[in-house]
C-alpha cells in the first residue's frame, strides 16, 4: 500500500507488519504490544522521564480502580468522561458497596490522598508523574496508537502555592514538551482550546497538536490549568505562614501513546517505518555480506563490531541469520532502523565499512578507526534532516482561509470575534473543529468570517483523528 494513495490503510498496514501492535486480541481497542513496538515504547517513556525526573518531579503510581464516589466530586470532570468510562460493579457474584471505574485519567484517584500529603506552605509545591495505563470507551472508530480503548498515558500533577507559580510550571511542562518532541523529530503547534473544548474542570487547556500526512491535526498532548477548580472540591488546602487556609493551584501535563502513532504517520514512508534515532530500539544494524569461504570470519567480525558500538552506549545490532543480505536489507528497512552497515571481506581487509542511512538512502564509507564518532554524527544529522522535512511538510499544510466552507486539509487560519455562536458556525459550514488560538498570533484590521465584527483574534482550525 502506498502512503500518499491511502494514508489509512498504509498505516494500518505498517504498525501491524513491523512489529509494533498486534490487534488480535479479542477486545476491540485493547491492542497487544509485541516485543519492538514495547522497546519503541520504553524508549519514549525514558526521554519523558529524563524531562520530569531533571526538572524535580518525583515518579509515583496510584491504584487503577477509582471509587465511584471520588469521581463525582468535580461535576464538570464526571460530566466530561461519564460516557468513556469502564465500571466495575461486581466483586464474583456480590454487588459492590461502591461501585468502581476503571482511571479514564487520574485526578479524581490521586487529589482525595494530595489533600492528606499537603498541610502547610511547607508541602509545596508538589510535584509528581506516573506512567500507568488509562481506559476509555472510545466509541469512534479505533486506531492503533491513536484511538484505543486501553492506553500508555503519562501524567503529570502539580500543586502550588499561588497562580502565578502553576502558571510558571506550565511553562516549564512546554520545555519538556520541547524536548521529547525534539527526541521523536515531530513538528508541533501549541494552541489554547477554545472553552467548549477544554478539559473537563480545567481553567484553561493547552492543546499540543501536530500534523499528519493526510492534512488531519492529532492532540499528542495536553497542559491544564485548574486553579482552584479540583483542590476545593478535594479538600486540598495548606496552612499559610498567617495562619490561613489557602487552596492549591494545580496544573496537569499529559501524554500518550499518540506520539509513538505520529512518529509512524509522519516519518515513515512507502518502504516502512522511518525510527527517529533517539527512540529506535536498534540504531545500528550491522549486516555481514559474507563471500563463499569466508563466511564465518564475517560473521565473527560483525558480532565484534556490534558489541564495540553497544559499548559506546549506540544500540547496535548483527543480524547472523542465514538469509540473503538483500532479504535483511529489506526486513529491516520495513522496521526503520536509523543506519545499516555492510561488511564483507572488502571492507575488513580496507579497514572501512560502507553506512547507508534510512531517510535517504544516501551511503557513506566511514574508516573503522572514526566508526564511533561517524556514527554519533550520521545519527544527529538524521534527526535534523527528519525534523526539517516534518517541519517544510506541515508548513505546507498551513493556510489563511476567509470562507470556513473552503477550508483545506490542514491549518486553516481564520479571524474569529470569539463568540461560541460564531465558533459553532465556523464548526457546521466546515466540518471541522476550531482546535484553538495560539499565543501572540494576531491580524490587525480583520473581520470575523460569520459576523463580519473587526477583530484581530486568529483562530486555527482543521479535521482532527
């Protein structure tokens, strides 16, 4: 299948082939993970856990069930997830005294015990993650990585003393967001949502967008600014130093599964998965080509050359299997290994090794003496020239549109007043969402495109996965 004649069926196509879902397990939206897709997914998880773990957070883990009383207490929260939630209402054959849902996301299970941790000014401000698995009845039409029904999810919680301090931690969450995008080459846009689309009991959302090949925008993650919202309703107060009890200000930053979906869609290609170095689970595949004769000494030499790239901290690879080298080309071009090396008796009698990189094919032939450092700068360069092509292929999907009936697949940039009635319009004559505003981004002298009011508030919209 190619990618540009059917977007979706290529990606259903390539997550499956190349090892990273199984979806035949027999409950629709819970996928398996087979061993790549699981390493490909611990490698994220460990670059997002650099982020938190430098900045102070603490990692935890709360329980998967919540109380069903517990998720009540904020009426916007139970409001916003009451249709997405797993019930648990019997323990064997007796009924529960409470019934218990499966987490959609954490707040309602981790704010009843903040409120116990946090007693003074002392306590804060709290700042904590956990990577845990999420469950939501996802009733659209499920996707591997994109749209499941039991998810990778990754949360972090904060609380703090005033706004202004929640307000700092959400700029901080952005340069985590920075630089786990930068690791997985995805360009993105940070947009305020639009009130009716914030999240549930939020303040305010932050949406973390970036964009697929097939002109969609797809959420990768989400930063929420509660105030007050959820700390009153729990019960999560402090003793300031007058004596007074205060509320916290809380912020949350969440992650999924979804980015792992992006890098798929946005960088691989017609032959397969294209790994950003940073996440691939093998950089270095080390191919022998081996000559009638010689065939065990090549072998011998590849492991050596393998076991002296791990040794350096690269993630290297000798494939020993008795196939052709062209059929071992192909397997693992399919998975997107970042850089092949060929070496056959040539190469080791010359002292060289011929590289070949997998987003452009290009090969170089690299001394074994400088093999390290060649390879360390064949892998920073492949990220930039993937995040540069990301980046020129979403700019191309950018426009400023002033009839939302002739909308693009994209971006599409339009003046709005700000008015629900006049977003909601913008929605119907469209048939897209209005995903937000971005910071800054104005244009003077405009008009809204439904009620023609001068405005310089430009708002984004497009068709979402």
């Amino acid at each position: 299948m190619k990618k540009e004649e059917d977007f979706s069926e290529w990606y259903n196509e390539i997550v499956e082939e190349t090892g990273l879902t199984d979806k035949r397990y027999p409950i629709k939206g819970m996928n398996v993970w087979p061993a790549y897709g699981w390493k490909t997914m611990l490698l994220i998880k460990t670059a997002i856990r650099r982020e938190f773990d430098s900045r102070g957070h603490d990692e935890v883990y709360f329980p998967m069930l919540i109380p069903e009383d517990q998720f009540q207490k904020e009426k916007e929260h139970i409001k916003g997830f009451d249709a997405q939630v797993f019930w648990v209402t019997k323990a064997g054959s007796n009924d529960l005294d409470v019934n218990l849902l499966l987490r959609p996301t954490s707040e309602t299970a981790m704010y009843p015990v903040f409120s116990l941790w946090i007693r003074s000014h002392a306590d804060l401000p709290l700042r904590v993650y956990q990577i845990v698995n999420t469950f939501r009845y996802e009733t659209k039409q499920t996707r591997a990585f994109i749209r499941v029904r039991e998810m990778q999810f990754i949360e972090g919680h904060t609380c703090h003393a005033t706004f202004e301090e929640a307000e700092a931690q959400i700029e901080e969450d952005l340069d985590i967001m920075r630089s786990v995008a930068a690791d997985l080459c995805i360009p993105y846009r940070v947009i305020r949502r639009i009130e009716w689309d914030k999240f549930p009991g939020a303040y305010y959302t932050i949406g973390v967008d970036t964009m697929l090949p097939d002109g969609r925008a797809l959420q990768i993650a989400s930063i929420h600014q509660y105030r007050t919202n959820f700390s009153v309703p729990y019960e999560i107060f402090f003793e300031e130093t007058d004596g007074s009890r205060k509320p916290v200000h809380q912020t949350t930053y969440g992650m999924s599964e979804r980015m792992l979906g992006a890098v798929v869609a946005i960088h691989g290609d017609d032959k397969g998965l294209v790994m950003p170095p940073a996440i691939a689970p093998i950089q270095i595949l080390v191919v022998p080509i081996p000559a009638k004769g010689n065939a065990e000494s090549i072998y011998a030499e590849a492991r050596k050359m393998a076991k002296h790239i791990n040794s350096h901290g690269l993630r290297a690879h000798a494939d020993e299997r008795d196939i052709r080298p062209g059929n071992k080309f192909y397997y693992w071009e399919r998975k997107g290994v970042p850089i092949r090396l060929e070496l056959g008796k040539r190469e080791i009698d010359e002292g060289f090794v011929t590289a070949v990189r997998r987003d452009s094919g290009k090969k170089t032939r690299i001394s074994t003496s400088e093999l390290i450092r060649e390879l360390g700068i064949l892998l920073k360069d492949m990220a930039s020239s993937m995040l540069k092509r990301a980046e020129e292929e979403v700019k191309s999907k950018e426009f400023d549109v002033h009839d939302p009936s002739a909308i693009k697949d994209g971006y599409n940039r339009m003046q709005w007043c700000g008015a629900e009635q006049c977003g909601r319009k913008i929605e119907e004559l469209s048939g897209a969402s209005l995903l937000g505003t971005v910071s800054g981004e104005k244009c003077s002298g405009g008009k809204c495109v439904i009620c023609g009011t001068a405005t310089d508030n430009v708002v984004y919209v497009a068709k979402t996965m």
